[in-house]
C-alpha cells in the first residue's frame, strides 16, 4: 500500500482527469454504436468500410449490431475506428466525483463499525459515549485503508 500522501496525490489528479472526461461521458449518451454513428457521419457505406477492412459488407452491419449489444471486442472496434481514420478511447469515468465516492464509501464503513461498537458496549452495559467528533477522523482515515473496498466481514 502507499504511503497516504502518496494516495491523495494520485487521487486528487485521477480525480482531475475523471472530471475533464465526464463531458465526454455525458456527450456519449445515446450513441448505441460508434462505429456506425462515425461511419454515418463520414458519409462512408458499411460496403466501403468493409473493403478497407477486407471483410464481406454485411460482417460491417453485423459488427455494428453486436456493438450496440456489447457483444463487439475491443480489438475489433480498433479495428473499425483505425479504418476511419479514428482513436478508439475506453474509459471508466465515475458517475460521481472521485472524492465523493470514497468519502460515502468510507462513511458507510464507518458508521457501520461504530454501530457494531454500540451494539456490543450496550450488550456489556457500557454507556457509549459521543463519537460525532471522531467521526470525520475515522473517516478520513479509513478513506485511504486498503480494505476500503472489502465486502463487508472481509477487514481483519
């Protein structure tokens, strides 16, 4: 694992480039098939970007229909975009910003730790004490724990 300053840089920049392509994300929806929309836009025919691909014209119509279905590899929507003289870019980009994510990730652990903590000093008779100040501390730390994302039972 890395040191927690080390995480927070890495983050806070991932953070940058996720937020700079959700533009991307939001002008993408819609488009169930790439390569037929570029195709299209081209004003090129499935017939002629078959030839450049060496492919019967209806494999370019069946290529596009498993696209739409995600059933199309990879490698094969290179292969499309590179006949049209286009970059194929895949990319994760988080619904929400990064640091939002892990922060409710992290909160959620939390909260369900203290309240395990809770149960267990009432079971023994022990008052609990207020831990709303702690709160964001935990949080904070556990944000850059290594079992942030372990199912719940995982932590050790």
């Amino acid at each position: 694992m890395k040191p927690i300053k080390e995480q927070k840089l890495i983050r806070v920049q991932a953070g940058r480039k996720f937020e700079s392509l959700r533009e991307l994300s939001e002008a993408a929806r819609g488009v169930t098939s790439w390569c037929k929309y570029v195709r299209l836009a081209l004003g090129m025919s499935a017939g002629q970007l078959a030839r450049r691909l060496g492919l019967a014209p209806n494999t370019v119509s069946e290529a596009e229909a498993r696209e739409a279905d995600g059933r199309l590899t990879i490698n094969k929507l290179k292969e499309m975009a590179n006949a049209m003289e286009c970059d194929l870019v895949y990319a994760f980009i988080p619904r929400r910003p990064l640091k939002d994510l892990v922060y409710q990730e992290a909160k959620k652990k939390v909260l369900k730790s203290m309240e395990r903590a809770e149960t267990h000093m009432e079971l023994e008779g022990q008052k609990v004490s207020d831990q709303c100040e702690r709160i964001e501390a935990l949080i904070e730390e556990k944000m850059y724990s290594k079992y942030l994302w372990d199912q719940d039972g995982e932590e050790s």
